[in-house]
C-alpha cells in the first residue's frame, strides 16, 4: 500500500498549522510551505480540501492565512487522510462479491485497523514527540 505524496503534504500543512497554534495567529501559505518543504501551489490545493473538511480555516487581510479551526489534540491523522483521499484504506476486494469471502473479511479486518490506529495519533501527540526529542552533546 502507498499513500500519495498529498496525504504526506497534507499531514506536513496540518503538523506546521498545530506548532504555531497556541500562537493564534495565521500563518501564510508562503511561510507554511518553506517551514514544511512543501511546493506552495500543491499546498494551496490541498489547504482548499482541508479548509472543506472542517480542519483549518483561512483569514483574510494583511495578517491573512490558514490556522487549525480546532486544537491539535481534536485532530486526528486519520481525519487528515480522509479529507484528502477519502477512506485511509480502500481496497477494491471488500465491495468485490466475486471475492472469496474468507479474503474480504480479512481485507475488511485490514481496513478497520488502519483505520483505527490513524484515529488514535492525533497532532497534539505528534507535537509532544516533537518537543521531547533532546539532544545532549
């Protein structure tokens, strides 16, 4: 299985939105992008299909940009994924009556664990992980 390079772009948007949360502020598209090493037109794209799923929300004006509509411990990567490929994982043999049906339970099987475990990492988790990393020299 292999996602798209959108849903790592997606989940990069979402990662740099949720560090500069408590900040409450918006933050460019431009600036966005550098931070997270994404192409600023893609991400523009994909911050449409985000802002259409209830995850981030744009302002407008001079202090224009996107930030998260809820708290980075609300949002789940599996929601990330969903609001920009639809299901996490979708494989074909689950719909299909002329699979075996010993092989669409354990496709189905599949489908609920990934699923399930994409609802249990939220943003807030992965920053966490972040700010705990030490270096010592």
């Amino acid at each position: 299985m292999q996602l798209s390079v959108k849903s790592d772009y997606a989940t990069r948007a979402v990662l740099g939105l949720a560090i500069h949360f408590h900040r409450d502020v918006a933050i460019r598209v431009e600036d966005l992008a550098s931070e997270q090493g994404v192409p600023a037109n893609y991400l523009i794209q994909i911050l449409i299909e985000l802002k259409a799923n209830g995850i981030v929300r744009s302002q407008r004006g001079k202090v224009g940009g996107y930030r998260l509509v809820r708290p980075p411990a609300e949002i789940t990567f599996g929601q990330v994924l969903r609001s920009v490929h639809g299901k996490v994982f979708d494989p074909p043999a689950v719909g299909d009556s002329g699979c075996p049906v010993e092989l669409r339970e354990a496709w189905g099987r599949l489908q609920q664990v990934l699923d399930v475990t994409a609802d249990a990492i939220t943003f807030q988790q992965l920053l966490d992980a972040r700010e705990n990393k030490m270096y010592y020299i």
